[in-house]
C-alpha cells in the first residue's frame, strides 16, 4: 500500500484549518497524531539516508584499507624471501671461507696473513652475533 505524503500532509491541513473541524477534539487528535507520524517518518528517512551515505564512505575507506593492506602484506612476503635469500647465500659464503681457511690451517706461515686474519675474525664475529 502507498501513501501520498503530500496528500495526506493537505488533508492534515485542512482538517486543522476547516471550521468544521475545529469544534471536534477527536479530530484535531487525529490531525495531531497523523502529522507526528509524518514528522517522524521524515526524520527517519533522514537518518537512513545518512546511515546508506556513511556505510558507503566506510566501504570506500575499507577498500583503501585493504588494498593497503594487502600491498603491505605483498612487500612483507618479497622482504622475507629476500631475507631467505640472503641468509643462504651468508651460510654459503660462510661455509666457502671455512673451507678456504681450513686449507691453510697447517701452514704456518699462511696463518699470519692478514687475509687469513680477517677471514677468521669474520668467522668467530658470526659466532658471537650469530
């Protein structure tokens, strides 16, 4: 069933403002009663119409925040591989140096090369710092 509001609202008026009316209280009861349901089904609309807009500004701004979100994540995945990665190669270069070092651990003389020195102190670094 539709209501004409601006209908109704005419004959709110006219029952308020007929002469005819006016002497019979039930009927300025009704007109009282009838435009407070107006007013109030107005206001509402009013407010359902704010809530639709907000939801939609809040849907907007969470699209933002998961895309955001979700470009964080995609760096963070990149960054750990990355991560992966480079610790790999460390243990590789790490074991690489052993070995070469392990090579002039018999010979006195190459043991008091800086190069032999420096490889060592990087080697026992790492294993403070793990």
């Amino acid at each position: 069933m539709t209501i004409d509001k601006q209908e109704l609202k005419a004959l709110v008026d006219r029952v308020k403002t007929d002469r005819r009316f006016c002497a019979d209280d039930h009927h300025q009861i009704l007109a009282d009663g009838v435009q407070s349901l107006l007013a109030e089904n107005e206001m509402l609309t009013a407010q359902r119409l704010m809530h639709v807009r907000l939801n939609l500004s809040l849907r907007a701004r969470r699209k933002v925040w998961v895309s955001a979100c979700e470009k964080a994540e995609d760096q963070l995945l990149d960054a750990l591989a990355e991560r992966d990665q480079l610790k790999a190669e460390n243990e590789a270069l790490r074991n690489a140096l052993g070995d070469l070092l392990a090579l002039y651990e018999d010979d006195e003389g190459c043991r008091n090369l800086p190069e032999y020195i420096a490889g060592r102190a990087a080697i026992a670094k790492e294993a403070l710092h793990g």
